[in-house]
C-alpha cells in the first residue's frame, strides 16, 4: 500500500522516501533563503496595481439574541468570486464571501456560531485567538462532514471517511510499533465529528481584540485557508470603547495573502492530492510553504483607499499561508514612526508603539494607527513589503484626499490595563524545538503530530515558561490562551514581540521565552507552527490542560 496514502488524515509526514530523496538539495536551498517557502508563479497576466477599491468584508448580523448570548449561522460553501479583474475563481468560502463574514461581538458576550459544510470536503473551525473551551475549539480531527449537498451524493462522505479508516488501519496493522499504534487508534476514538453542520461556543471571556477565524482540519488547513476559508472576528469592549481611538470607516480591518492563479481563474496549489482529501501536504519542493506571486488585501489584488487627512486605525492580519512581510509606507511621512502600534494578537498594548515598520508573520495582527494628516493632500502613499520584491514588493495604496475634515480621535498614552505575567511564578519551563526530521517532516520535538499524544500537561490556573527553539523559520502559535514574550535569544523580547500574543515569530536557529497562563478550560488544544505547509506535514502537537 502506498505509505503517503495509508496515512491519510494522520498527515503523519509525507513519506519518509520522499524526504530521504531530497533531502540534501532541499536543505540546502531552505537554508539560503531569507523568506520561507518557495515561489509559485500565476499562468495569467497580473492586473496592474491599484485599480481596484479596498472591499471591507460585510458585518454578519446574528440570527437571534437573548440576554447572554448573540447567534450566528455561517454557510460554508463554494462561490465563483472575481478575485482578478474579469476572471472567476472557484473558492471555498464562510458564506459566500472572501473573506468570511466579520464577526463583531462584544465581549462578556456569549457568542454562538451554527456553521453548515456545503464544501466538497470536511471542515473544521477554529477561532485563532479565541479563548475557547475544548470542544468549541476546532480540534482538527473534529471534523464537520460536508451535507449531502456538499459533495456529490455522500460519495464525498465516505472519501472523506477514508482517511479516518486509514488511520485505524495503521493503528491496526502497525500494532507491533506499540505506542504509536495506540496512539492511532486513541486518535479515532477522540474524533467528535458531526454530519452537515455543528455549533461553536464562544463564552467572551476575554478582551478586545482582532481574532480570525479559519479552517484548521488535520493535514488540509493550506488547501482550506488557500482557497479562502479565513474570516475576522473582532472583540469589542468597554475599555477600548473608553478610548478616543479612531472608529467607524476609520476602522479597518485589513487581511493580507497571497496567492497564485492558473490561467482560467483559478487558484494554483501544488497540492499532492488536488482534492484534498486523502493526502494531506504538497509536493517537495513547496515543503517549507507556498508564496503566491498575488498580494490581496481583503479578497482584492493590490487594491487602493481614498483616505482622509485623519487618523485611521489598520487591523493588520497575515492570512498568507507562509509569507513574511515587513510592512512601510512610501514615502514616509517627515519624522518617521509612522506606523503606530495600538494592539496585537491578544488586543491593546499598555502603551502605543512607534514604528517605521513591523514584520508581520503569518496569522500574527498588528493594529496600528497611521495619521495621514501627516502628508500634504493628494500624496498617494504606497504600503510596501520589503521582503517581497518585483510584484509583492507592494501591497496596496493610500490616496490622501485633499477635503478638510475633522479628526477628533487621538492615541492616548496609556491604552489599557495590562497585567505582566511574573517569571518568578512559573510553575515549570518546557522546552519544544520546531525542526525538520529526516523521516517524520516538520516536527516538534522531533515527532510529528498524532492526534491524543500530549507533549505537555499544565495544570490548570498555572502559569509555564514555554521555550521554543527552531531550525528554520517558524511562526508559533498556541490555542487558548494568549501569552507574553519574555525573552528572544536570551535578551530582551524584540520590537514585534509587545503585549499579548498567540503568534509569535522566530527566525532561523532562534530561540524565544514566552509566559503562558493556563486558564478557565480544561482540555486538549494544539500548539503549532503557523507556516500552513509545516502545519499539515505535521508540526502540530497537542497540550492537554488538566
Ligand atoms: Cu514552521
């Protein structure tokens, strides 16, 4: 039986041959390169740069409300969207739309989202940022089995199943390995899958903040949040409403990815398994992840905004799969730092910070608040991305209207309220290395991931010092809780590592600190690198809360 399949939905690794094969020039050519992943090229001509006005993804209403709690219902489906202008793309989207719906709760608030799974494939949901109990979290074997609509027939059904009845399989036959079998075979049984459609709790206890929400099935979330599963989910609170910050249309929430085209519209993946569904991964040259050679902005190719000479705040989100940016305006404006930092992953700093530019990586969000008062009317200013050259050097354009306006926001001194976890408090340290196994794909470890195998068991209420040490380069994200950076390569934290965070980015050979506080549920949750193609080849590992 051939290897890659029999694993299916495990994603162990891709095959051990394969690795084996490539592994010197691969290597070498992962280690040369100061931006992960490898560039796939579009087949069409790219539309010329901003063209196209900025879209703002539509605020979902709920369904219904009570005294505690806001419904939603969310359709996950197929939509044939124009992404280039005069082509239609096939995606997978939240209904209908790339991106999702935006969320916008409040928190103390009970959120519940209905979502159905028209897709051709299972899905699973996972609030990246939320504070969520286990079974809300999107376990990635927790699997919503796409309604007969979905596929075709419940042919899709069963294909989706097979993966599921691989591994058992292997937890079968491959008994003799001991542990490893077992632990196949526990994995099966933890699944809690539904058929057509499932019901997500989100209880709001946590602060403001930008989330997003996106597909995160086991060995398939590249695929997924490629072809367009990812949506924001904004946190609003008193606190943030207290601030004079800027609001309404100038509020924006801002997601950037890239991606690549085939001629006929749609979207080119070098999936091993083009269905995604039984073979999770991409081919070898693309296992340190897949750039695209299209920057969008909110669903739009390098689109533009009309902006008043006024304060706006930019809700930055990397939705890229793989890519790194580092982000600056052109010009700047006289005196520099003009990109001020509000927030980040987990919501408002104590105090804002000026930048010329920040490095975002992917699934890390920057809010910041750029016054563009500070440029004489008419300026056009470009957001670049210096890591990006030729086409993906530019992400989008600013054009300074030249009206008079009244601006009345401002951005305090003091932002929030911000409680510093205490090094001196950590009940334990434990240390998790993100590497490149000869055998197993990406690991953490050294092991790929198994769903139902603990790397670590922190106790409740408990606060840890989590290191983390890697080869390459390796965004790290962790569920449940936000945490905070305490230390980057034994020194201070870095200019991008401010505040709560559950992203955090580390660069080739580096090592980072961060204090994490397990709180309020109990459960298994995952820790992961976020460089999607890492994801699915396996550099998942769960912790389980006790
Ligand atoms: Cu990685």
């Amino acid at each position: 039986m051939n290897r890659r399949r029999f694993l299916g939905i495990g994603a162990a690794a891709v095959g051990a041959g394969a690795l084996g094969a490539f592994a010197v020039p691969a290597a070498a050519r992962l280690l040369t390169e100061g931006q992960p992943g490898l560039l796939l090229s579009s087949a069409v001509e790219l539309p010329e740069a901003f063209q196209v006005p900025l879209p703002l993804p539509p605020v979902l209403r709920p369904v219904r409300s009570d005294g505690s709690t806001d419904y939603y219902e969310i359709t996950q489906q197929v939509a044939r969207l124009e992404i280039l202008p005069g082509l239609r793309t096939e995606s997978w989207t939240y209904g209908g739309s790339y991106p999702g719906p935006t969320l916008a709760v409040r928190a103390g608030r009970e959120t519940v989202v209905r979502h159905r799974n028209e897709l051709p494939v299972p899905s699973v949901v996972h609030l990246h940022g939320g504070h969520t109990p286990a079974d809300s979290d999107g376990y990635p074997i927790d699997l919503i089995l796409p309604t007969a609509s979905g596929g075709s027939g419940d042919a899709k059904g069963h294909a989706a199943m097979a993966g599921m009845a691989g591994m058992a399989g292997r937890a079968g036959m491959e008994g003799m390995e001991g542990m490893e079998g077992m632990e196949h075979g526990a994995a099966l049984a933890l699944a809690r899958t539904t058929n057509g459609d499932r019901t997500y709790t989100y209880p709001g206890r946590q602060r403001a903040a930008t989330l997003w929400y996106h597909d995160h099935r086991m060995g398939f979330t590249g695929p997924g949040i490629w072809r367009g599963l990812s949506g924001f989910h904004l946190v609003h609170d008193d606190e943030e409403d207290a601030l004079p910050l800027p609001r309404g249309d100038r509020d924006l929430p801002l997601m950037l990815a890239d991606r690549a085209f085939a001629e006929d519209g749609s979207l080119r993946y070098p999936a091993i398994d083009p269905a995604a569904l039984t073979v999770p991964g991409v081919t070898d040259e693309y296992m340190n992840g897949v750039l695209g050679d299209v920057l969008l902005v909110n669903g739009a190719p390098w689109p533009r905004l009309d902006v008043d000479r006024a304060r706006y705040r930019l809700r930055l989100l990397n939705a890229s799969n793989a890519r790194l940016y580092r982000l600056e305006l052109d010009p700047q404006p006289a005196g520099g730092d003009a990109l001020v930092q509000i927030g980040g992953d987990g919501g408002l700093l104590e105090a804002p910070v000026a930048h010329d530019a920040v490095e975002i990586a992917p699934a890390e969000r920057f809010d910041l608040v750029v016054d563009f008062s500070r440029y004489p009317p008419g300026t056009s200013v470009r957001l670049m991305n210096r890591l990006g050259s030729e086409r993906t050097a530019e992400v989008m354009r600013f054009d300074v209207s030249s009206r008079p306006v009244q601006d009345d926001s401002a951005v305090p001194e003091r932002l929030a309220a911000f409680e510093r976890l205490d090094p001196a408090a950590a009940a334990t340290t434990r240390t998790f290395g993100f590497r490149r196994s000869r055998n197993d794909g990406w690991t953490i470890n050294g092991r790929p991931y198994v769903p139902g195998r603990a790397l670590a068991r922190p106790a409740l209420g408990t606060t840890e010092i989590w290191r983390f040490f890697t080869d390459l380069h390796h965004p790290v994200h962790l569920h449940l809780d936000h945490f905070q950076v305490l230390s980057r390569n034994r020194r201070e934290p870095g200019p991008y590592d401010a505040g709560w965070k559950d992203t955090v980015d580390l660069r080739p050979t580096e090592a980072v600190e961060v204090l994490v506080r397990f709180t309020d549920y109990p459960g298994a949750y995952m820790l992961h690198c976020h460089n999607l193609e890492h994801e699915d080849m396996a550099m998942m590992a769960d912790f389980v809360v006790e």
